[in-house]
C-alpha cells in the first residue's frame, strides 16, 4: 500500500520554508519545476563533507583523498541504484545541459574526426547530409539547440513530432518521422511546460527500429515518480540533481554501457585520460571519460543524501502525492472564468507542471501579483518557446508542487488569481 505523505512533517525539514517574503507574507513556493528545495539531511551532508574530508579525488595517497574519492564513488553508486542502473554507466556532469551536450558532441566530435581518422569512431555517431535528428515540439531548449547545433555541423536534418491541441504528441506519422534517414531521436519524457507524460518506450522502440540512438530528458520525470533508466529502452538518459532536493552544480548522464564506451569524449583534460604523450594521449574508460578536471564531489555526496531522503519517502509515494494535488490545481483552475490551461486538461500520462494564461493579463503581471502574496510561481517562455509559438501564447504561468506542497497551497495561489483578475479589472 503507497503511504500518504506527511506535508506537515516533510516541511519542517525545509529551513528555507519557514521564512517570509514580501513584507512578512508566508512564503508558498511552487516553483519547484525549475528548481527544488533542499532538506536538512541535504544541507548536512554536504556541509560535513567540506568539514570532514575534503580532497581531491582518485589522486593522492594521503586518508582525506581516499575518503574523498570513497565519498564520491559511493556516491554514485547510490544513485545509480535509485534509477536502477549500475554505478560504471552514470556519468556526472555540471547540470542536465551539460549531460545533454556531451550525448550531442558525441556525434559532431566523431563526424569532424571521421573525416580524417574514419576507422578511429565508431559509425553510429557519424553524421552527414541526408541524415535526421528528431526530437518534439515540446522540448525544453537544452534538448532542441544542442541538436540544432550538430546538425549545423553536420549537414544533418532537425525534425520533429508535433503537438495535438491538448498538448500530447501527434504520433500519427511517426514512421514518416522517424525513418530509414534517422540517426537520433532525442524526447523529453515529462514536458516541463505542458506537464505531458511522453511514451518514451514507443518512441525508443521505433528509433531503434531503424538504427537510431536514443536519447531521454528525464529532469521532470526522475524527481517525481519512479523511473527505471534500463526500462525505458534508451541508450543515453540525462537528468539533474537540483530538481529533485540536490545540489545545484551536478548533473547525470546514464547510458548503456556499450554506447558510453563508444563516445569519443565532450571535455578534455585531467582526469579522463589514459597516457598522454605529446603528439598523442587516450582515454580512461567511462565515466571517468566524461569527467574531465575536478569533479563536483560535495554535490554529489549532497544528491546521494537527497535520494536516500526520496527513498525514505517511497517514490510511489511521491508520485500518488504529486498526482493528487495535480489533479486538485486542474479542477481549481478549470473552474476559474477566463482561465485556460496549456497542456492536458486530464490526469491521464500527467505530471504536475500546470501551465496556464489569464484572459486579459500577461503571464508576467499574474506572477507579479501572485509574488506580491507570497507565492513563488514560474512565468515565461520555460525554455520551451517552440511550444509556446504552436499554442499561439507568448508566455504562461506554471504551477509546480512538489512533496512539501498540500492542497492549502494551491487554494492561495487561485485565490491570488482571482484577486488579480479583481485588481486589473478583467
């Protein structure tokens, strides 16, 4: 039996809820699709790391680098295991960007070197003209630009599955789509926007059918229900640590252990390399690869804090939280005059990012006025103003709760809606 969450208690593990804002308003924060708050146990950790065993990791022979180094791997380990993968396929990365353009320099550092060393790559991440990338029409810009960018390099194609009017994707001309030409399908598994739940399984399946590697956007997913990376049937899955009660600083990026060994690496340097002679060097094996320099160690020791907190939750748990109070925010909007919901309308493959507009008032000026109460809501664009183009809106204000929010919460935020509307007359 999935267990309900203790709002009450959950909070008081939050310092940072328990401030004012805005001439001594109680602060509500529902801004948690951009970022996360972070509980004690997470503040701790990464606070007794500095104080206890700081060093620089694999080098040095004295106790501080072999407890360091200890922390950092076992580390990794824990949160490999969180998403059910194994500690040698999860790389580290600054943030999800990050994770996201090393999976695409992967093809335009291969394709460049191919050119004069075609035997030194392998053949999967070579591009030319004539091949396809396909990514959605919801997509946040890190997993849009980055692609748009190899293909400027490549001579590759950018294409994409578009939106129906309910904000899912229009998977009707799929295999025309995604076909013969394709080399990569890069997919968002929960929009950060729209809040749609993609069936990323499909959407594999199909790229796999004709050849292609593929790549998932799990920064929405992963914090809030339970993922298996090996389920989902991709070959790379990026996501990170701030979203989901970590750090900022850290990212991840989990791949199939024969397709990290086949990329050649994003950032060079210390760290990764093998032997280095003047003319020439090599590369360790992944992860170490892909973690050129210093590597994010208290962030990492902070994020294994923030998964064995989840744990302690249940990520069932979390999901059946999210689900409920998602559907309480869309029957309180719906039943708001002149308010419209971008995305699904219905619970159905839905996560918890509600994104609306206000008949009459720009998304800005409903954030304004919501901050002036005390509630910390998203406006804007997202990051995904290709989405925002094809809904014919020039930005929304998004509601994103997480497990330290209750439906006491949402009540003030439409309160505060409607005392806008009452405010600007419309």
């Amino acid at each position: 039996m999935v267990q309900p969450i203790d709002v009450d208690r959950v909070r008081k593990d939050f310092p940072i809820l328990e401030r004012t804002v805005r001439d001594g308003r109680p602060l509500i924060y529902l801004d948690s699709g951009a970022t996360s708050q972070k509980p004690l146990a997470v503040l701790d950790a990464e606070r007794a790391f500095y104080e206890t065993s700081n060093a620089g990791v694999h080098r040095g022979a004295h106790q501080l680098a072999e407890e360091a180094t200890e922390a950092y791997e076992t580390s990794r380990a824990a949160i490999a295991g969180f998403v059910g993968a194994q500690a040698s396929d999860l790389v580290f990365t600054k943030n999800a960007t990050e994770s996201l353009n090393l999976a695409a320099y992967a093809f335009s550092n291969a394709t460049a070197k191919a050119a004069h060393a075609p035997d030194s790559v392998d053949s999967r991440f070579v591009l030319s003209a004539g091949d396809s990338i396909v990514v959605t029409q919801m997509e946040h810009h890190a997993n849009l630009v980055p692609w748009q960018e190899v293909c400027a390099k490549t001579g590759a194609t950018l294409r994409w599955i578009g939106l129906t009017d309910d904000g899912r994707l229009d998977l009707s001309e799929i295999d025309s789509v995604i076909d013969e030409t394709t080399r990569v399908v890069s997919v968002v598994q929960q929009s950060n926007i729209l809040g749609t739940i993609n069936p990323v399984d499909v959407l594999m399946a199909r790229a796999h059918a004709v050849g292609a590697l593929g790549v998932v956007d799990a920064c929405q997913s992963i914090p809030h229900m339970p993922v298996d990376v090996e389920a989902l049937g991709a070959d790379l899955v990026a996501w990170s640590g701030h979203k989901m009660l970590g750090p900022t600083g850290i990212g991840l990026l989990w791949g199939r252990a024969e397709v990290l060994d086949a990329m050649p690496p994003f950032i060079s340097g210390g760290s990764m390399i093998e032997t280095v002679f003047m003319e020439h060097s090599t590369y360790a094996e992944p992860p170490k690869r892909f973690e050129a320099g210093t590597p994010m160690v208290a962030q990492a020791v902070g994020l294994a804090a923030a998964v064995a907190y989840l744990d302690e939750i249940g990520m069932d748990s979390v999901a059946a939280h999210e689900d409920e109070l998602t559907g309480y925010t869309l029957e309180r909007l719906e039943s708001l005059r002149g308010v419209r919901i971008i995305g699904p309308r219905d619970n159905v493959d839905r996560g918890s990012a509600v994104s609306f507009v206000v008949d009459g008032l720009h998304p800005h000026d409903v954030g304004q006025f919501l901050d002036d109460k005390g509630v910390a809501v998203r406006v804007g664009h997202h990051c995904a103003w290709p989405t925002c183009r094809r809904f014919g809106v020039p930005a929304t204000t998004r509601i994103s709760p997480y497990i330290y929010n209750d439906r006491s919460d949402i009540d003030i935020a439409v309160e505060g809606i409607m005392a806008a509307q009452k405010f600007f007359g419309v």
